[in-house]
C-alpha cells in the first residue's frame, strides 16, 4: 500500500484553536502527530496486525477529529501565531553592584529556575535547559522543542512548562511529556503540588488538570494577563492583571480574590502567605486563609520577580531596572543592588546566596549573606566566575525510544492497558496495589507494553503511584 498522509487543522479567531492533526498511513503502521500550527509537534507511531486494521484506525482518527472541526489543510498554509513573550524593558540599575559569585549566560532570555541542594537548573527560551552546580560548574543540557516558560519542582521532580503548550518531566535521564495542556493556550506560568498542575494564561484564566493529564476545573478571572500560579495541598493561588485569588484545589471553587495596585506579574509562596509582585513596584504578602494584605514591599520600579527566605524573613525582589532588593519581614528596605547583567525574571533564595535568571539570560549566584552585601554597600565585590559549559556537553532530546531491559531486577514492572478511549499504567510487581493507576509519561504510554521503571512512589494524598527516574522498555 502506497503510503496515505491526512493533514487536518482547527484554527479559530479571536485567540482560540490554532493546532493541527497529521495522520500518515503506511502499511501496517499509523504515524500521528499534532500540536499547534508552526511547531514539531508530538508524533506516536501505531503498529497493527494487518494493513486493513491499520486503514480502520486511522479513519477513527481522522473522522474524530472532523467532527470536533477539523478541516483538511495544507501545511505551511496558515502561519503559526506568536508566543507571548514578558516585554523587556530592562534598563540598567544606578544601584551599586551586587556581590555576583559566579555568572553563566544561557544564551537567551531565562524565565525559568529551580535550586536545590544538589544543582540549580535553568531554562531559557531557545528551549535550552542546563543544570549547574552552586560552584558554578555546568553539569548537564536538556534541549526541549520550545521555549521555556517555567521551571518548577514537585518533591521529587523536575518539571518544564513550555511554549509547545506540553509539560517535560526531567526527573530521569531523558525527558518525557507528563502533561499536555491544549496547543491554543498561551502560558504564562504553572506550578504543579502532589502531581496536580496549575496553569496561568495570557487571557487570565487558571486551569487545574490531575495526575492522568485529565481535566479538573478552569476558572476566568476579572483580569488578563495572569502571570502568577502557586499550588498548594489544599488550594490554587492566582494573580493577574486585576489581582490575586484562591480556588480550592478539588473543585475550583472560590474562597477570596483581593485587589493589588498594578497587575500582577510573579507569585511566590511560604506556607500560610503568597507574595505578589506588580506592575506598581510594589510586593504583596497576602494571608492564604483570606486574602488579607499583611505587608507591602516598595521598590522603584515594576517587580518582575520575588522570593523569600524560609519562613518568609527575608523577602527579596527584582525590578525592571536590574535592581534586586531585600526588605525585612515587615517591609522595612534593608538593600537595593544591581545585577549588572538585567532584571531578574526570576529568583530563589537558598543557604545565603539568592539565585537569578534574567533578561539577557543569564543564570547568576548572588552572595546575600549581611557580610558580603555590607561590603558591596562599601563598594567591594568579588570579581564574578564568568561559567562555560564544556563544548563536549551533549544536549538530550526528549525521544520515545527506550533503553531496554529483559528483567525487572533493577526496577518496579509496570503494564500499559487500554481503559476506553485512553491508556492507562498500573503496576504489575508484587508488593503494590493493582487498583491504583501510575503518573507515566504520556509519549511512551502503549498499550500491553511492559516497562521497568527505577522507582514507584506513592503520592502524599494517597490514590495513585508517581513513576520517578530512569524508564527502560521490558522486552
């Protein structure tokens, strides 16, 4: 049989679909591959017992996706729609400089990044992620197909939101898809608690979706823009142009919404508060169990970003004019620096050193300790480690071809099984529960293969197992 390609698209006007379906019919073989118009996209490959059961399921397919409205089109056709990206207005600060212990340039805009006491990780827009130790030394490169719009942790796990509208776990060696939000939806941020992940997008909506990647609840906002998502156990915090609300985190339902001056364009959270930064200059530390304005943080300029020490002690923020700040507790100014090298989309403080990534993508190491920052005060700082990653750093590709293994002696066996209309994992060692479904990627997931996974984690909220680490295919 001659091979029979059926390309389909769902474009609407006024910022909604804007994606595509591809199905290539080869044989006994069928290829899908989707995502929004302009982009890779996401390809599985179906194998069948003869050519006529492969000519069925296609059709299946197709004629599905007709009837959600779907039209036949020719690739290229149609032009792909921008990504939004956070405006650079960054302009450089007259504030003396801040102790830098070491800089490594990404090479794009970052928005993206994590520390823990291991690495920090950093991701930019050119889809490049780069874990580096807090020496600086660069130790590992993920290449993901899109740009990255956040980079957030999850106990365990590693995760990457990006602008091809998909989730990447980075938890093993390898990506993988855990989560695939719509392609039409423009993210702004996500955070993700116990395995349910929140989402932010540029028109103000906030979008919870559960461990199988299955939607939960979506809620509009009074306002746009909504560059501020933070989960917890029980509830989901979001800012946007108009100001900050919590939804439960079960059923969506709304519990306060408080008014800030300026929108809101970062979010971070400790256990009882979340802190807003704005457009205004100004933080916000809100009280979760109602919303109430605790304190605010003036600085001179729109916050890009905020942090805070643990317990909320310390609250650091950073500006559009490549000032980063530290206030007490209460609000009162304890320091203004600069970076040196642009404003701070993003930041984390951890043991004395607070960790940026900025405009002109750099991921940098600032020493906060009160001795380093008195000396900065007086005018003496460290000259910066400027960081290369080594030219023999190869970058990993999320692929969907495993490594293999013929026993499960170094891992746990799980099993893919058809559950109506989507695929489902549980586990097949002893030792587990059987009725409990498994968190595992989405772009391995076929239906009676067997895999051995290195670890299987029950959640904290009981229900389901999380697959972690390396995953090989069980021959």
């Amino acid at each position: 049989m001659a091979e029979q390609t059926t390309y389909l698209e769902l474009s609407e006007d006024g910022g909604g679909a804007h994606k595509y379906y591809e199905v290539v019919l080869s044989g006994t073989s069928v290829t899908i591959t989707y995502g929004r118009i302009g982009a890779p996209g996401q390809a599985r490959t179906s194998t069948f017992g003869t050519e006529r059961q492969a000519e069925a399921a296609a059709r299946k397919k197709i004629d599905e996706k007709v009837r959600k409205g779907y039209t036949p089109a020719v690739r290229g056709g149609r032009a792909p729609r921008a990504v939004t990206r956070r405006t650079i207005r960054s302009s450089r600060s007259t504030a003396k400089q801040a102790p830098v212990l070491w800089r490594f340039a990404s090479g794009a805009p970052a928005f993206g990044i994590f520390a823990d006491e291991q690495r920090c990780w950093v991701g930019n827009q050119n889809g490049d992620v780069f874990t580096v130790r807090h020496d600086g030394t660069v130790t590992g490169r993920f290449k993901l197909p899109d740009g990255v719009k956040c980079i957030v942790a999850d106990d365990f796990w590693i995760y990457a939101g990006c602008d091809d509208g998909k989730v990447y776990d980075l938890s093993g060696k390898v990506p993988h898809v855990a989560y695939e939000i719509s392609a039409d939806v423009d993210i702004y941020w996500l955070d993700i608690d116990d395995a349910i992940l929140g989402v932010s997008d540029r028109h103000g909506r906030v979008t919870a979706i559960d461990h199988e990647d299955e939607f939960q609840w979506a809620r509009d906002a009074a306002g746009d823009a909504a560059w501020m998502v933070r989960c917890d156990a029980d509830a989901i915090y979001h800012g946007h142009s108009r100001g900050v609300a919590r939804y439960d985190t079960a059923d969506g339902t709304p519990r306060w919404q408080t008014s800030v001056r300026g929108g809101v364009l970062f979010g971070w959270q400790e256990d009882d508060t979340v802190y807003a930064g704005t457009s205004n200059s100004q933080v916000y530390r809100l009280a979760k169990a109602d919303g109430k304005i605790e304190a605010v943080y003036q600085c001179d300029a729109p916050v890009f970003s905020c942090a805070t020490a643990p317990d909320g002690r310390y609250v650091f923020a950073g500006d559009s004019s490549s000032s980063i700040y530290c206030f007490d507790q209460g609000g009162e100014r304890l320091w203004k620096l600069g970076t040196g090298f642009g404003s701070a989309y993003s930041m984390q403080f951890l043991d004395d050193r607070l960790y940026i990534v900025t405009t002109d993508g750099s991921l940098a190491c600032v020493d906060a300790s009160a001795t380093a920052v008195e000396a900065a005060n007086a005018g003496s700082v460290p000259a910066p480690l400027d960081v290369k990653a080594a030219s023999t750093l190869t970058a990993v590709e999320p692929t969907t071809t495993l490594a293999t293994a013929t026993s499960a002696d170094d891992g746990v066996v799980v099993e893919c099984y058809q559950d109506g209309g989507r695929v489902r994992v549980r586990v097949t060692s002893p030792g587990y529960r059987s009725d409990w479904r498994v968190q595992f990627p989405k772009d391995i997931r076929e239906p009676n293969a067997r895999y051995v996974v290195e670890e299987i984690r029950p959640s904290q909220q009981g229900g389901f197992y999380r697959a972690h680490g390396e995953i090989k295919r069980l021959l």
